[in-house]
C-alpha cells in the first residue's frame, strides 16, 4: 500500500469543543487547518456542558453564538441546598434581565449542539476521521515562510508535513506530553453525568438546582422544556470504583441511585429519566497550577489548548468555556502574524506569536484550575449527613461553605467568569 504524505498550513489534534472551535477561529482570519481526530465520527463525551458568560463571548467572536442563544435560555440564578439541614441558599447569576443577559447569560446546552454550531462553519475536508496520532518529529528550519516546521506520523501510516502543530486532544494529550508537561493528577473524586427526558415536559424550574452533603455534591439544570442535565461528583478510592469503571451506563445510574438515596425525589426522579447512553462516569483530573506556569506550554509553532493545556475539575464549569477562550485568542496571534505578513505563514513569526499565546493563557488557566479545585473542596467538604465524620472539622468547614464561600467568596470567583477574552482580527481576502 502506498503511505501517503499530506503538507498543511496547521495541524488541530483532537475534534472536540477545543478543537473545532480552534479551527473556526482559524478560518475566520483565513487560515486553514486540517483537524486530525480519532474516533470515527463526531465525537460527543459529555452529554451536555454550562456555558458561562465568557463562553459566550468567546462564541460571538467564532461568529456563532445566536446558534445557541436562541434555542437555549439563560440562568437567573439557583438554589443550594445542604442535605442533612435541609437548609436552602439562593445563588444569583444576574439582577439585570436586559439584552445583555438574553445575549451572554450562562446555560446548560447539548454538547452535541455546541458542536454542531461549530462544524457548521467548517469546510466539508477540516476533519479527517479515524487518524491516531502515533509520533511527532521536529524538523529544522531557516525561517522560510515555506518551511515546513513538524512531522506527524498516524497509526495509519500517512505522515504530515505541518507549519504549527496544535494539540487540543484532551487530559491525556499526545501533545502535551511530547512538550514534557507534568501528567494529570487526580483529585480523589469522581463524576458521573447525564441528561434526563420527559417527552411530557418535566416542570423543573428555570435555574440551577445544587445539593451538598459530606463527600458529595449533585446538581442538575434544565437545558430544555424536555430535557435536564444533571451531575454528581463524590469522594471516594478507586478500588471502591471498580463496577463503575467498566462503564455500563444502566450499572452506573443505579449505583447513583444508591448514592442519593436521601434526595428529595424530583432529584432522583431526574437520574431515573435518564436516557441511559447519555450516563457517563469518569474520575476528576486536574493538572497542578505550578506544571502550567513553570513547564513548556510551546516548542517552537507546537502548543496545546483545551483539557490539553489546563484539565481541570469541573466544580466552576469551566473546561469548556476556558476552551473556547484559548481558541480565540490563539486564533487572535496566529491571525496576527498571517495578516501582518501578507497571507504567508512566517516561520519565525508564528513562533512569537505563539509565545505570546501561551503568556496570555498560562495565569488565566492556572487561576481557573485553582478557583476550580478550592470550589469543589470547600463545597464537598461541609455537608453535615449521615457521611459526615461531624467534630469541630466538620463544623469548621460548614462555616466555611456557608458563611464565607456561598456568602463572600462566591461571588469574587464568579467574577471570574466575566472574562473578556477579546476578538478576532479581521482578514480581507485581496
């Protein structure tokens, strides 16, 4: 069999949110990029995702936000509730229900849908299916805007020529790991994730529903009149996960079941209507802050985005939307040099304005996975149910949810997610 050879401008690994959106990003400033992913088709872990306003933001600059925004509505705020008190604390997201909320208001969507909205955008030959990447090689360069900078080998045995090379292949990157960043570590909790249907309606109101106790912490959010999403994160060892790990959603659903016995039963009604495939387990990874600031995020024109670059646990909801961020501004510097040198991808260029890149990312991402781990920390921490080892511990870090973080601190780290990761510069095709 003839091996083939391919010659591109950028190669994207991996066709996730990260990915697609990237090569959106891409496109919108007039470059083309091939993404390699290696699934057989559209790949959709994660029945459904919360975009926060940032996320949003991101999108309008992708162009494709009113794809979303017109199917999906936004949050008001929610409720969280302590299970053994039965106490209840309201959270708001925004007290101002005008255009702007109606526009970059955070909701829950189908992960399918966002990437739909993405590929729609997309050359029909973007994304070559079924392409493991098997090995990366650095070639030497003088800087030539005709240069070609990498060398990727597939499983497949095609070999591809690329001027950038960017790894947006999740918490186990090929990438990544080729640049020498640390491995994952994992935080001790585990999640499993689902959307629930009631082809009748479910008559759930419009707003986040959260409930915490010792060890655990279950929510779930309507994304329609029809359908919830909903999730569950929880303490425990891996020894004591070995049933669900085999990952047969039925198992797992009644497993969570188990688990949430003491929820009010419109909660475990929602597990119970889950559609069963949507059921996904998965043990929650993060990449330590200091791995990020200190280690090589860039060799050259090769860098990672995504779950590649900062995994993160998921107690802000923040993987997705910090995803969307590194595709626009990595688009943002990477359209920069293509326009600035006249449609030619620079060698040399590219490689600062990676550089520039990865400054812009690396202590906005590191913030996001530390806010993330203290949130889910102290929210996990404090419940006071029958799991609860009570003592002044317990009480302490009660207080600390209740009082300081719900009270005080929750509002500073939503902050958080008004940020601006600013727009794309415009490319006029001459």
């Amino acid at each position: 069999m003839e091996k083939v050879v391919m010659h591109e401008e950028v190669v994207i690994v991996g066709g996730g949110v990260a990915g697609l959106a990237t090569a959106l990003a891409l496109k919108r400033v007039g470059v083309k990029s091939l993404v390699l992913e290696r699934a057989n088709e559209l790949r959709v872990t994660g029945a459904a995702l919360t975009l926060f306003p940032n996320a949003w933001i991101a999108l309008e600059s992708l162009g494709v936000a009113h794809k979303l925004t017109s199917v999906y509505k936004p949050f008001k705020g929610g409720r969280v509730t302590d299970v053994a008190t039965g106490v209840t604390q309201e959270t708001v997201l925004t007290e101002n229900e005008g255009a702007e909320w109606l526009a970059r208001g955070s909701r829950s969507v189908h992960r399918r849908a966002l990437l739909e909205a993405l590929l729609e955008e997309l050359p029909n030959d973007t994304i070559r299916y079924s392409s493991k990447l098997q090995a990366i090689e650095k070639t030497k360069t003088c800087y030539e805007a005709d240069s070609t900078a990498v060398i990727l080998h597939l499983e497949d045995g095609t070999t591809i020529h690329t001027k950038v090379l960017i790894g947006c292949d999740g918490v186990h990157s090929v990438v990544s790991k080729w640049l020498g960043l640390k491995d994952v570590a994992n935080s001790g909790r585990y999640a499993v994730r689902g959307v629930a249907v009631f082809p009748e309606g479910h008559g759930i109101t419009h707003e986040m529903h959260q409930f915490v106790d010792k060890g655990w912490r279950f929510g779930f959010a309507p994304l329609t009149d029809t359908d919830v999403y909903w999730g569950i994160g929880y303490q425990t060892t891996a020894n004591k996960e070995e049933e669900m790990a085999k990952g047969d959603p039925k198992v797992i659903q009644e497993k969570i079941l188990e688990r949430v016995a003491d929820l009010p039963q419109q909660a475990k009604d929602v597990i119970q209507h889950s559609d069963v495939p949507t059921v996904s387990w998965a043990p929650l990874v993060f990449r330590y802050p200091w791995d990020l600031i200190f280690g090589k995020v860039s060799d050259g024109t090769i860098t990672v985005a995504g779950d590649a670059m900062h995994p993160m646990t998921p107690d802000l909801g923040q993987g997705g939307c910090t995803a969307l961020e590194d595709a626009v501004v990595l688009g943002r510097h990477i359209g920069n040099s293509y326009i600035r040198n006249g449609g030619v991808m620079s060698q040399k260029d590219l490689e600062k304005e990676i550089k520039l890149y990865v400054q812009e990312r690396r202590w906005r991402s590191a913030t996001m996975i530390t806010a993330s781990y203290i949130s889910g920390w102290v929210q996990q921490s404090g419940g006071g149910g029958k799991s609860s080892s009570g003592g002044i511990g317990g009480w302490l870090m009660k207080f600390l949810r209740d009082t300081v973080f719900y009270k005080t601190l929750y509002r500073r780290i939503v902050g958080f997610v008004y940020y601006d990761c600013g727009k794309l510069p415009t490319f006029v095709q001459k």
